[in-house]
C-alpha cells in the first residue's frame, strides 16, 4: 500500500462526504456550467452524481478502492488516482457553488475539494511514476540518461 496515496484518497473520500452533507442541508444541487441537471441534491447524491459541493461518491469510493487495495507495486493504482483528482478538480471549477458559495460551510466544503483533489493527483502522479520507475531498465528508461557502467555480475549475464 503507497501511504501518501492512501492518505490522500482518505482525505478526497471526506472532503466528499462533507461536501455532500453540505450540499444536502444548504441544498445545493449539481449545476454543471450552470445548466440544470434533474432532481434535488439529496437525490442527486444518493444516485451518485455528485452536489454543488461535492464529486460523486463513487468517484471518491473508486479512488480509495485503488488507493488501499491496488497494487502497490504497479503504476496503475496512482494513474487512476492522478485521473480522478484532475477529474474532481475541473469538475469543482465548473460549478457555479464554486464562485458563489451560500455559505461558511459550502465556502470550507469547495476549500476541501479543491485542496483534496489537488492532493489526490499529486500522489496519484507521483505514485505511478515512482512504481514506473522500478519497473524501468537501468539504461536510463525514459529520461535518457546515460546508463551506469555495468557490473561484472551483469556482464556475465549478457555473454
């Protein structure tokens, strides 16, 4: 398990949950650009698509699942981090609770998204290139740098 992945979807996951329990008192549906999508935000987040003030919750359940549960050793757990808090990130931009809370508690609840999000793919980025990074040849892999001089172990391996 990538501890800094794990912390960070933990954190994404209740900024989630807060969110939505904001959003379902101060009832602040989903609004995407603006544009009216059906139903209130108690429904709204029970169906999981999301508020006003928070991502769909099984957006949020998906990232922890691969953050606790996904192979440590592989750059996939952290890709899927890194793609769902990009994802949380614009979709938090795009909603117009956003710019124009209607509340302290929606304010702290957009805070916590933007900041959990921003989180979730930093370790997500950092995580997948950190186990690309053990799987890579010693000749560099994608930075093009130089290879180091090879031992005399893995000189008799080539012959």
């Amino acid at each position: 398990m990538d501890v800094p992945l794990a912390t960070a979807a933990s954190a994404f996951a209740g900024a989630t949950a807060f969110g939505g329990v904001v959003a379902v008192s101060t009832e602040t549906p989903r609004r995407p650009f603006g544009r009216k999508v059906p139903g209130s935000a108690a429904v709204q987040q029970g169906v999981g698509l999301g508020t006003g003030l928070s991502v769909p919750w099984p957006l949020a359940a998906a990232a922890l699942w691969q953050a606790l549960l996904g192979d440590a050793e592989s750059p996939l757990p952290g890709r899927v981090c890194a793609v769902m808090g990009g994802a949380a990130f614009l979709d938090t931009l795009v909603q117009p609770s956003t710019w124009r809370p209607r509340s302290f508690a929606a304010a702290v609840a957009v805070g916590l998204n933007v900041l959990t999000s921003s989180a979730l793919l930093t370790a997500g980025v950092l995580s997948a290139r950190a186990a690309a990074g053990k799987h890579l040849p010693s000749a560099g892999g994608w930075s093009g740098a130089a290879a180091a001089p090879a031992t005399p172990d893995q000189e008799a391996r080539r012959l």
